[in-house]
C-alpha cells in the first residue's frame, strides 16, 4: 500500500519522559530515570514503524507516551489529524482536552491476559469504546462489534463469551478489535505477539498487515524479536537508553548497519542452521548503564568494541549518514569508518530473493 502524499502524520520533537526518584519522608526528589531521553522521530501516514532494543531501553516508554497513557516531561507530540492541517501539540493537554484525538490514536498491549476484563464479555469488550466515543445505540453497537470479530477472524458466536474461553492468539484478536472499534488512524503495537506461540505469531502478524492494507492504518510496532519487525515494517528505529540510535529502512537496517548496537542486535539473532556459529566477538558485554546516571559521551561507549576516546566524551545525535543511498539516521562518531557486519542469515532474509510475504508461510 502507498503511503499518501503530505506531512506526517506524528511527529515527535525532543520528547523525554524522566521518571522521578524520590527518597525520604518527605518524598524528595534526588534524580530522575531517563526513560525517553530527547527522542525526535516522524511517522509518515499507512506506514509500520519498527522499534527494538533491549529490555529497559525505553520501548514501552515511548509508545505508550505517543497515546498519552504517560505524561511527556518535555518536547512535543505533533498530530496531524488531516494530511495538509496545522498540527496539535498533544503533550500538554488535558484529559477533557484530548478528548477529541483519543479515537485516533489506539494501542494493542502486550499481554492478552492482563489487557482485557475477565468480567466482560467481547461484546461488551469492544463496545466499551463505541459507546465512549458517542455510539449508544445498543443494536448499531451489537453490529459494529459482529462486523469487528469477522474482520479479525472470530464470529458472531463469540459475542457473548467470555475472554478467559479463547486461547492467546483469540484473546489478542479480540485487543486488537478493540483497538480497531474507533476507526483509529494509529495503532500503537506494544509487544502484541511477545506472549503468543511461533504459530500463533505469524496469524496475528498476517492479520495485522491484512487489516493495514485494507484500511490503511499506521502502525509503531514494539517489539523484542527482530525477525518479527523484519516481516511487518517498512522502516527500523533502534533505542539503547532511552535514544534513538539508528534509524533507516528496514532492509537498509538488516543489510547495512550503521551502528555498532545495531550490530550486535542483528548477531545475537538465532540462526536455524545449526552448522552457523555465533561470533562471540560481536555479542555485547557487560551490563545496560543505569538510565539515572548514564555514562558521558555516547551512552553505548562503555560496551562498544569500536570505542575510542572521543566516544567517551562527545554525546552523540541522529545524523544522516553520509554517502548514503536511503534516508539513514545514526548517532555514531565513527559511522563512515566502521565496516560493520550482519549474519549471513538476516543478510539471505532480506535480499529481493525473499518476497515480502515469507511469514506467511511461517
């Protein structure tokens, strides 16, 4: 599907999230987590935006600050409601406030068991949002909600079940129903198939991106594994602390990598071919720094095999990569330098041999 021609449809500018760490009776304030530390990041309209790295890096963070379920401490959260409008700060605005734009920003969250109330049935699952943006019609909301389970592959049998009867792959197809009641233009995928068997993962992958095509959702997919992101985005933004520090097309991420964290992300992926080994060299060591107190320079230097001085003392942003043939974005003082590698298995996936379709077959 093409995206359509206009401004973008998100756009993020310096957004940090600092949590604070308080201590004492009183509850002073003596330094905060850095969760989302200065993150500038544009989502283009019908496209799948990919966002990796490990645990802590501030993944979740970030999703769930673009939908406004966590305050932005600073920056900005620029929402285009049509391709050619002024765009709405949506950071500091109230709850009565953003009111209007809640329909169109939608999350899908990463435990089917935790996200939806036992205590409900799927009718009433997915009407809850219907009826809060302004459906009361008890049979219009009955339908819309049949018309919903048919789309993601359930049936009108189902309406009046209850969640803890479906398996996780069901389960996560009614969240993602839910999501989708309000007609959203973005759907936030925190993790949506982290919980689910391998199976199971490609049925909700494919229905994902069966659903964008038909009516042309965007989608910012977080997720841990990479062969997941490989399948389902169109472009590839890797977070170490609370940064962003590579960003480019997905096959330009898995073919070309610019950043060493990048690097290592790519070869710690397990290859099916046990005849392959892994090159411990490329494995990161030690330990991710505390987000409260992040080391100086580029925050990846102290686990960097390619460090040298100047890593430890020139922070480092996002800049287009020089030579480049794609819009490339990394935070790497030696970028044009390094010759960095990928597995010869990531390399095999996304060579035009392979069509894009492939997980179907999974």
């Amino acid at each position: 599907m093409k995206n359509e021609v206009g401004k973008p449809l998100l756009e993020l500018k310096d957004l940090k999230v600092w949590f604070p760490i308080q201590k004492g009776v009183m509850r002073r304030t003596v330094g905060h987590v850095r969760a989302v530390d200065g993150i500038n990041l544009s989502l283009e309209r019908g496209e799948t935006l990919g966002i990796v790295g490990e645990s802590g890096c501030g993944k979740t963070t970030l999703g769930r600050t673009m939908v406004r379920l966590i305050a932005a401490t600073e920056g900005q959260i620029l929402y285009r409601k049509e391709i050619d409008s002024d765009p709405v700060d949506l950071a500091p605005l109230n709850q009565r406030q953003l009111r209007p734009y809640r329909r169109d920003i939608q999350i899908i969250f990463q435990d089917p068991f935790s996200s939806l109330n036992d205590r409900l049935t799927v009718e009433r699952v997915i009407a809850e949002p219907l009826q809060a943006t302004g459906m009361h019609n008890v049979s219009d909301r009955r339908a819309r909600v049949s018309e919903l389970l048919e789309a993601v592959g359930l049936s009108r049998q189902h309406l009046d079940r209850y969640p803890h009867e479906f398996s996780g792959g069901q389960r996560q197809r009614i969240a993602i129903a839910r999501a989708l009641a309000v007609k959203p233009r973005l759907v936030i995928c925190d993790e949506p198939v982290s919980a689910l068997d391998v199976s199971v993962q490609a049925q909700v992958i494919n229905l994902l991106k069966d659903l964008q095509e038909e009516f042309g959702f965007t989608y910012v997919f977080v997720a841990h594994d990479l062969s997941v992101v490989r399948h389902i985005s169109t472009r590839v933004a890797v977070m170490y602390l609370g940064r962003i520090v590579e960003c480019a097309d997905t096959r330009e991420i898995f073919r070309n990598p610019q950043h060493p964290y990048t690097e290592a992300l790519l070869a710690s992926v397990p290859s099916p071919d046990p005849r392959d080994r892994m090159d411990a060299s490329r494995l990161l060591g030690g330990a991710v720094p505390n987000p409260a107190a992040p080391p100086p320079g580029c925050h990846f230097s102290p686990r960097c095999r390619y460090a040298t001085e100047a890593c430890h003392t020139i922070d480092q942003v996002l800049q287009h990569r020089s030579g480049g043939a794609t819009d490339h974005e990394v935070a790497c003082i030696r970028h044009g330098e390094l010759s960095l590698e990928t597995s010869r298995e990531q390399s095999l996936a996304m060579s035009d041999e392979l069509p894009d379709d492939a997980v179907r077959r999974a």
